[in-house]
C-alpha cells in the first residue's frame, strides 16, 4: 500500500507530526517575540534606528544608521533579517517549510542580516 518506508512511517505517526507542526509554529511565535525584543534593545544600545515592522507581525527586523536618511526621512540604507537569495519565505516543494528551520540552517534554506539599499536596485 505504501510506495516506501518514509511514506509508511509518515502515516503511522501523523499524530505526532501534526502536534509537532504546532508546536513548532508556536515556538516560531515565541522566537520572533525574541528576535524582535533583541533588535529593539540593540537599536537602542547602540543609537541606531528600527524599522516600523516587526519579525513576527510582517517578518521585517530591519536597522539603520541615524545618517542613513534623505531629507525625507526615508532610509538610504539599511540591514534587515531575510531569506537567502531566491527564497522569498514562503514554502515550497524546494523550501523549507518553517522559517525557523532556515534560521537554524538545518534544512535547504538560509536566513540572516543581509545589507539592503534603495538607490541602486540591488540588495
């Protein structure tokens, strides 16, 4: 009935894995409170600024420097915690399925502080 033993063993324990996947987005929860509590005590540790968003209402944890500004107060430049190139988060059959897995490069994805700018297309 089952083509392998993975899809065999799947079946047999969807249970757990079912309460697992939930646990796991509420841990998911508890690390973007986290990531979002670390940027906000390092931006203003350092007289840096924070973005308006944060990780775990719009996955945005973005910094910048004071000076990084237009006259407009729109940044220049900046660093925001992101997917890898070409990973736009969101799963796939080649993705990871959770964005922490991706943070903790335990899966195909990667995640981390990338340097970010508006001027020239490019990040």
């Amino acid at each position: 009935m089952f083509p392998n033993e993975l899809d065999r063993l799947l079946i047999e324990h969807l249970a757990d894995l079912d309460d697992g996947a939930r646990r796991l987005e509420l841990l998911q929860d508890r690390v973007a409170d986290a990531i979002d509590h670390v940027v906000a005590d390092w931006t203003d540790d350092k007289n840096w600024l924070q973005g308006d968003e944060t990780w775990r209402d719009s996955w945005d944890a973005s910094v910048a420097q004071p000076n990084w500004r237009n006259e407009d107060g729109s940044w220049l430049a900046w660093f925001q915690l992101d997917f890898g190139v070409g990973d736009d988060g969101e799963w796939s059959e080649e993705k990871d399925y959770f964005w922490m897995t991706r943070l903790c490069r335990e899966g195909r994805g990667q995640m981390g502080f990338r340097f970010a700018q508006g001027e020239f297309g490019k990040t």
